[in-house]
C-alpha cells in the first residue's frame, strides 16, 4: 500500500469551513507510521480537460469562482491540479500492481464537465480514471461518499467503459442520484442506514462491478458515512470500512483510491480500517 500525499495541500484553509487541512494534518499523523508515501506527480492541463471544459478550467486558474462551499482561495488553481495529479499517481501505481490511496485535497467528485462545487473544483478521480483508460479498456468507479458524486456521474454518463456506482444518503446534497442512469449505478440511502443495511447494499454494487469486469476500479473513498460526522445522517462504525475495503479487494482488479468526505475527528482511524481492509 503505498499513500500519495504532498502537505502543501495543507496551505489553504477558511475559518469554519468543514473541508480543513485539519482532517488531513491528522490523517497523515497517523497514517504516516504505517503506510510507504511517495509525492504526487505533475499533470499537464490537458489532463484536466480530458474530463473537464475549457471555461472550468480557466474559471478556476484565474480565480473567477462564485460558490460558497468550493471559496477562491488564493492559488486554489495549484491545490486543485496537485490534488489531481496526486490521484492520478495513485491510478499509475495501481496499474503497476500496488494498492494506493490519495491523501490530498481538494475532494473532487462534486466537481461536473463544466461545474464545481460542494468543496471540489477539478474532479480527481475522474481525471485519473480518464488518464488511465489511455491504458486499459475499462474501469470501474465505487463512490461510497455520502453525497452523491454528481460531477462524476455527469463526465461519465453515457460511457460504456466506465461504469460508476454510488452508494449516498438521500435526501442530501446535492440532491441527485436518486434513480440509476445507464451506467451510473445509484444506491440512495435513508439517513440512520447502518451497517448491516448499508453492506446488503454495498454488495448489490460490488456484484454489479464484477459483472463489468473492469481492468480498473477507482474508489472515490467518502468516510462521511461514519456515524460520528457532522455533516451526514448514516450510521456507519469505524469497522465498517474494513468490510468494505474487504470487498473491494476480494474483486481482484488493480484498485486505488482518492480521498473525498469525512470531517468527523475519527477520521484517521476509519482510513486506516479501509486500508487494512484493501491490503
């Protein structure tokens, strides 16, 4: 298992705003004793629009943002392309046989074709699993985010090569995802879902990845489903992400993973629990 991971995703924050570089400062305190890490690699602006338009992109270089969730921070263009190279640094190590897991941020997967928001401004998963189909014929992509990824589902609806299943609590932003859609899979979930209802569900989507037989599967890791976070209504424990990194795995296809949610103080603990699951 190897983590990719530059602190100077670490250098932009807002007072009071949940995203912080606190959940991360901990997360690799913790991690850091445990795991190999190795720093993200650099991608060129092509890579990003390989999934996203030319005016988001430019929007986010120069600043132009008017959403309160995803603020124009200063130098948010660097932040958001590091976080999005640093996942699709962990795609490439997948591919060459390890386990990785991004630990940066920006999260991505509210970020759409021609949209940011909901904390995301370049859509880091979708970047790396674009970046990768270059390589191999199909890849699948399991969101167990709370909310529903939005964005991904908008770059990659339509695509028969991706197929992208996600499992979210609804009602909750961003308020789509209720039904499924061709190959975008979706499980919505009440609030108070716990762990015994959640994994029933969470094998439904593990079936429907291994019927697609990817060569690649892309975890857009979400632990806002942990039933200490601030920000969402399930009801999972710690040692719940440990099945699920279980599952994952036992798919048997060359898998990495990129942070999103979670903002509970647990945090650390319930990556860990993933990754042990995983590997």
């Amino acid at each position: 298992m190897k983590i990719v991971f530059s602190n100077k995703c670490l250098e932009y924050s807002q007072a009071g705003h949940p995203e912080s570089p606190e959940r991360i400062r901990a997360s690799y305190a913790y991690l850091k004793d445990k795991f190999e890490f190795v720093p993200p690699g650099e991608i060129e602006e092509g890579d990003i629009l390989l999934v996203h338009s030319r005016s988001l992109l430019d929007s986010v270089k120069t600043g132009r943002i008017y959403d309160g969730d995803s603020p124009s921070y200063p130098n948010i263009f660097s932040y958001a392309k590091l976080s999005a190279g640093a996942a699709v640094t962990a795609s490439e190590i997948a591919l060459k046989g390890d386990l990785s897991l991004s630990l940066l941020r920006p999260p991505g997967h509210h970020a759409g074709r021609d949209f940011l928001g909901g904390f995301c401004y370049f859509n880091n998963v979708a970047i790396a699993v674009a970046k990768a189909l270059q390589k191999v014929s199909k890849a699948a992509i399991i969101d167990f985010d709370c909310h529903h990824g939005n964005g991904t589902q908008d770059i990659f609806l339509g695509k028969q090569n991706v197929l992208y299943v996600s499992l979210h609590q609804s009602p909750l932003y961003p308020g789509t995802g209720l039904t499924s859609e061709g190959n975008c899979l979706n499980f919505p979930l009440p609030a108070g879902t716990d762990e015994p209802a959640y994994m029933t569900a969470f094998s439904k989507a593990i079936e429907a990845i291994y019927r697609f037989a990817p060569d690649l599967v892309a975890v857009s890791a979400g632990f806002d489903t942990y039933k200490g976070d601030p920000l969402a209504g399930l009801r999972l424990e710690i040692s719940t992400y440990e099945k699920i990194g279980k599952a994952i795995r036992d798919l048997d296809v060359p898998v990495f993973a990129v942070l999103e949610g979670g903002y509970s103080d647990d945090l650390p603990e319930c990556i860990y629990h993933f990754l042990k699951g995983l590997s």
